[in-house]
C-alpha cells in the first residue's frame, strides 16, 4: 500500500529510535538516567483534578462548543489582559486539544503551498514538520550561540524573501531555555512591521521564567503587531497537565474562525471535562506555579554548575523553560558516527551507551553543536546523571 505524499514527507524522528533504545536498556534492567523528558515531573494540583472530578459527577459531558466554552474562553482572556497587558474578544481566541494543536490548525489556515515560514533554530522539532503539512516551506535560520541563540534583526532581514509569510518565535525557548528580552523584541519588531508578516508567537513556557525577569512578546511591543501575531499558549507546562490537552491560540478573529471552523471538522471540541480542569487552572491559586518555578531554578543553576566543570563542555545558562543545550562539540572528533549519523546523535548513542544517560541530540532542532538535557527530573537523578556524562566523556580524552 503507498501511503499518501504529505506524510512520506515527514521524516521519522531520530529521537524514537534513541527512545525506544533506552526504553529497550531499561526494559533489561538497566538504570538510565533520563534527560530527553519533555514535560514536568510535577503532580497536576489538587484542586485542578477535582474540578474535573466534579465536572464528571455533574454530567459536564458531552460535546461543548467547538472552539471552548465561553468560561474557559473568559478565563483566558482575564490572564492575557492581566498577565500581559493585551485585550481580546471571545472571538479571537481558539481552545484546542493542546498547544500543538492549536498550532496545527493556525498553520493550516494561515499559510498555502510555497510560503515561507521563517523558523529560527533552535527550533521545537515539531514546526518544521506541522509546516511541510500545511504545504508551507520552512525556512530555518541558524542563530549564534553567542546571541543566546537568538534571532538578531540582521539575520531575519538576510532571509526574508517576497514569499515569505511568517514567523515563529519560541520564549522561552525549547530547547535553548534562551530568553528574548523586550529590547531585543522592539529590533525585531521593526523588521517584522516592514514586511507584514504573520508572527506565531508560543509562548508555552512564559510562566517558566527564572531570576525574576518579566515576560514580552512581540503582540506586547507594539500595537500594530497584535494585529498579526498569533499568541499561543495552554496548561500543560505552567500547571503540569500535559496529559489534559489544553492549549489555545488568542489571534485576528478571522483566522481564529478559520482555525476553528477546520477544528470543528476534524476533532470538535478538546475534551469537557479538561477544559473545567483548565478553567480551575487559569482562575484558581498560583502557588503551585511559583513553586514549580523555584525548583526548577534551583536545578537550573546546579545542572548548569555541574555541566560547565566537564573539560571542554560549554553552556548557556537558560533563563526559562526546563531545558539545558550544551555543547559538547569538543568530543565529536573521538568518536566515530555511523554512515547517515548526526554528530550529535552519535554522541547522544554514545552517552546513553556508556554512561547509561538518555538526551535529545541538537541535530533534532537544527544545532547538531549541543544535546538537549530536560531538568525536569529529581535533583538527584541530575547529580547522578551530570556525573556518569563526566566520566564516560572523560573516557574519551580530554
Ligand atoms: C510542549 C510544547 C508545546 C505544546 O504542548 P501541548 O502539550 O500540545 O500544549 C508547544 N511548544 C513548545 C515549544 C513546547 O515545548
């Protein structure tokens, strides 16, 4: 059976199989340590899950509108208004089953066959592909690690083409943790004005924000921005409820409706009793949050200190998000790569190898220099984890 063109597109993911290799480790025995998570290892709070509880025993059921119930809908637009400063109507925002697929549908209905997507890398590893079915032609754009990995005026000028419709920012970043303060936001803006173009702006980790730095994004700049920035955003990483798939897209009205309109054809609503779950989330007490975000911190600084004593091993050290990228670049000539190998996946072969610790390869978010470490695992298991990378890399000579 020959499967149909738009998916024989889409590469398979090197990670799987890295995946499934430290599935099978463990599956023997073996003790990983497992960097490559990309969720919290926190519980969702209590009185999140009884709000779904309740919305069960209350029969809260069945089919809701397609595009959110107007409470979640309401409790959205409270946190964009007070959180960030920016005003929406019901109408300009979507609820959908996950961030990821609120990103889906705008991809879907804002961009046609060869329009180009301007993705700076680092990049989440699902753009590139969510773009190529919308038929759209992404554009990755390398930053310099000495930039924080981010995009700089100049760089987005140099590849901007009259074909190319949009952007997508990422902060804090996934996989970097590279924060883009508002100064660097206003450069950007300039350039992006010049040339109307769409910004898609996920802002999933925006509460995951470390040294008491404040959140901006491009919408939050300039007012003629809002007008064609998409903000997304959901509950799975500020409330550790990615399993509950709740993520939304606040946005011009008309694409919303297309969005929502594709929506109602393919999946219909995100889950009822989620959508209460995440009406609890938005409107209830933060402190699990903040919480959270000072655990995170703690890890944040002593997985970077334990990294940057590891000869030749060098790290920026995130401002958000529950990632590190270091880059290990310096061991790639000890090792040999496989025919069709990343440098970066050869290393991360090596590393779950010999020092039984599973990471996510660079080259998987187009920087084949770093591994993608997740500190979202126990304190411990990042002091048994940095160290077991020490070693098996100092097997290596260093
Ligand atoms: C996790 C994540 C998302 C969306 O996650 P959902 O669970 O689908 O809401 C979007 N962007 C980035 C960069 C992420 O890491």
């Amino acid at each position: 059976m020959e499967l149909a063109r738009r998916i024989r597109q889409i590469p398979p993911s090197a990670t799987l199989a890295l995946n499934a290799k430290a599935k099978q480790l463990q599956a023997q025995g073996v003790d990983v340590v497992n960097f490559g998570v990309g969720e919290p290892d926190f519980e969702t709070p209590e009185h999140i899950k009884e709000a779904a509880i309740r919305a069960i025993r209350e029969g809260f059921t069945r089919y809701t509108p397609v595009g959110g119930i107007p409470e979640l809908k309401e409790a959205i637009i409270r946190r964009l208004e007070e959180d960030l400063g920016l005003k929406y109507e019901p109408a300009q925002i979507m609820v959908s089953c996950g961030g990821k697929h609120a990103l889906y549908n705008l991809f879907q209905v804002l961009f046609d066959a060869g329009d180009e997507v301007i993705v700076p890398a680092p990049f989440w590893v699902s753009y590139p592909p969510m773009l190529m079915l919308a038929e759209a032609t992404p554009i990755i754009v390398r930053t310099r690690e000495e930039n924080g990995f981010r995009l700089t005026p100049e760089e987005l000028k140099a590849v901007i083409t009259p074909r190319t419709k949009g952007l997508i920012l990422n902060s804090p970043s996934n996989p970097t943790g590279s924060v883009y303060p508002r100064a660097e936001l206003e450069a950007l803006a300039e350039v992006v004005l010049a040339h109307r173009l769409i910004v898609i702006s996920d802002d999933i980790y925006d509460k995951i924000l470390f040294d008491g730095q404040t959140f901006a994004n491009l919408a939050m700049v300039d007012p003629r921005l809002k007008e064609q920035t998409f903000v997304l955003n959901g509950v799975s990483k500020t409330y550790a409820m990615t399993g509950w798939r709740i993520g939304y897209a606040a946005g011009p009205a008309k694409a919303i409706a297309a969005a929502t309109n594709l929506q109602s054809q393919s999946t219909s609503n995100p889950t009822s009793i989620a959508q209460k779950a995440a009406v609890a989330a938005l409107t209830g007490p933060q402190d699990s949050v903040a919480q959270m975000v000072a655990e995170f911190a703690w890890r944040r600084d002593d997985i970077h200190r334990r990294l940057l004593e590891i000869p030749g091993v060098k790290s920026l050290r995130p401002g958000g998000a529950f990632y590190i990228f270091p880059n290990v670049s310096a061991y790639f000539d000890r090792i040999q790569a496989a025919p069709g190998q990343s440098r970066s996946g050869m290393l991360a072969e090596y590393l779950l190898e010999e020092a039984r610790v599973a990471a996510v390869p660079g080259g998987e978010f187009g920087e084949d220099t770093c591994i993608r470490l997740s500190f979202a695992t126990s304190r411990e298991r990042i002091a048994t984890g940095v160290s077991r990378i020490a070693e098996a890399l100092q097997k290596l000579g260093g």
